[in-house]
C-alpha cells in the first residue's frame, strides 16, 4: 500500500548509522545506469582525506540512525516509548563537518513535520546563496536533501497502533552542470528483533522494495522513472547474524520470497544483474561493518545494520565509491 501523506517506520538497534558514498568520483562507463562526473584521476590519499575532502561532481550521501527523536531531545513526550537522549549537537557536528549532499535519517518520529531536519540543516549546513534544505519522510525514517526532490511517495508496510514500518521514497533532482542523470532514493528503517515475527517483517519490507524499483523500470504502474536512472537504497536495514537475513539478499538480488503479493524476482539493477554494496566507511567503525544490537534476543553483532546499494557500472573508483564491476 502507497500513502502519500507521511507514514512510519520502525524502531533501530544502532545508535550511530553514519555512511558516506562518493558516488561519481568515479570514471564511469558509458551505459544506462550512470551517475556521471567529469573522470577524476584516483590518487593514493589517507582515508581522513578522502572522507573529507570534496571531489568536483561528487555526490555525498549519509545514512544516519541517531536514536530516536534525539535531535529534538526538549520535546521528546514524557511517555515515550524511548529512553531520552540528546543527540543534537553531535549531529550538527558531524553534518558541518562531513557535508553531505543527500541523508537518509532513522528513528525521527513520524509526528514531525520533516521540514524541522530541513530546518536543522538550513542552521548547521547552509548552502549557499538563498539555498534552503529539502525533506520528505515516511515514518521515522527521513530524506533531506540540498538538491529538489520529486516523485515524493510514502511507503507503509506495517502498521500498528502508533507504530509503523515504511519508506520513503523520492528522485533527486542533480545539476545538469556536473551530472548526466538525477539519482533515486529508497530510504528505509526495517523492524530490529529476533522473532521469527521480525524477520518475517524484514522480508515482506525487502520483497516490497524490490517490487516498487521492478514496478520503476516499467511504463505504467505506480511510478516510472527514466531508464538507466541511478538507484541507492539506503537506510538501517537491521541485518542480525543471527538470523536468516535474507532480506539482505533480496534487496541484492531481487529474490523475492513471497511471490503470490509481490510477484516475481526482479534483479534491481537496469541491466537486470543485482545492485552493488558500496560499502561505505562508518563514523565510529571506519571501513568495518556496524555493530547490531547487543541486548534482548538478538544479542550478537551484526554485520550490517545499515548501509548503501547503487546501481553499478562504475569501472573505476575513488576512495569510498560503491565496489566496481570487472
């Protein structure tokens, strides 16, 4: 189900989701599904270097779980089903510092108004000129972008009482100047837990996912976008090493488990092979993937909990750029 107003998402396990994606410091090949900067030598730089320092025709991208609603820590209602933590000024630290054009942001309450993240950001990261922030959310989970957004959609996919599970998505509106193509956006929060329940839930999340990028490739349907559109899907995708995490796969691959709603597999990619982890550096950890949750029942690390995928036809890569295909 579709819903066009704001909608939800769930509850995370990581308190730092920090990701950064250099997407078009790359020397991309020619084809469909290209995010295209003019070709920049790779040069041998420290990876502090590399994770701040601007490329002309870069596009930065951060996936960023800073504990629920803790960026608004003097609101925050009394009878949150949350503990109170008081992220902000970290936040605007780490954004002033890393400058990223797009964020993916989790656990923001789906009460708000996403223009307050545009308004943090409008503060912490001012752009220039009159330049103001954009946002869109679906649940608690939020893009904000300096760039225009369009093909705004809000995905529910669970929903219960005043918690729901969801995505937002939206085509980011790049600069003809520095990009050949604008860049699709999935950004989600799926259900943390070890319950067969959760992971169930995580499935039918993925297996939706790739449902809408099959239904985006074609003409007609709920949403059409240009062909060899780049795509990044992003978000906390709470991926347990002690589970099947076969969600993981699906949002890969395009394997679809429950066929009979969602139809048939559908690799995501443009030229119908599987999207590319691009293994994005993490604030806290580096190049390692991001501890999961270390309490309740589901209480060993997990190898991912959040990251990206980009469509990849990239040949070759700047520190941090999605992993090239030979």
């Amino acid at each position: 189900m579709v819903n066009t107003e704001k909608s939800a998402t769930v509850r995370c396990s990581t308190l730092w989701a920090l990701f950064l994606l250099l997407l078009t410091a790359c020397n991309v090949a020619p084809g469909p599904a290209s995010v295209r900067s003019t070709p920049s030598p790779v040069t041998a730089v420290s990876e502090e270097v590399a994770f701040l320092e601007r490329t002309p025709g870069t596009l930065r991208v951060m996936s960023f779980n800073p504990y629920w609603d803790s960026l608004f820590p003097d609101e925050i209602a009394a009878d949150s089903f949350m503990p109170r933590y008081d992220k902000a000024a970290a936040f605007r630290r780490i954004a002033a510092a890393t400058a990223p054009d797009l964020f993916c942001l989790q656990e923001i309450a789906p009460a708000r108004d996403p223009q307050q993240i545009a308004t943090i950001l409008n503060d912490a990261l001012q752009l220039d000129g009159e330049g103001r922030w954009r946002a869109h959310s679906a649940s608690d989970s939020v893009i904000a972008s300096r760039f225009d957004l369009s093909l705004r959609q809000a995905t529910v996919v669970y929903e219960r009482d005043n918690y729901s599970l969801g995505h937002a998505t939206a085509l980011v509106d790049l600069p003809d100047a520095e990009f050949d193509h604008d860049v699709y956006v999935v950004c989600a929060h799926f259900m943390a837990g070890g319950e067969e329940s959760d992971i169930a839930l995580r499935q039918a999340h993925a297996d939706q996912i790739v449902a809408w990028l099959a239904d985006a490739h074609t003409p007609g349907g709920e949403v059409d976008l240009p062909a060899g559109t780049p795509l990044l899907v992003l978000g906390d995708f709470n991926v347990y090493d002690t589970d099947p995490a076969h969600h993981l796969a699906t949002l890969l691959t395009g394997d679809v488990v429950d066929e009979d709603n969602f139809g048939p597999d559908a690799p995501p990619d443009w030229d119908g092979t599987p999207l590319t982890d691009a293994l994005p550096t993490h604030n806290a950890a580096g190049k390692k993937r991001t501890p999961g949750a270390t309490t309740g029942s589901h209480s060993t690390p997990a190898p991912w909990t959040a990251f990206s995928l980009a469509t990849a036809d990239y040949r070759s890569c700047a520190p941090l750029c999605s992993t090239p295909r030979p």
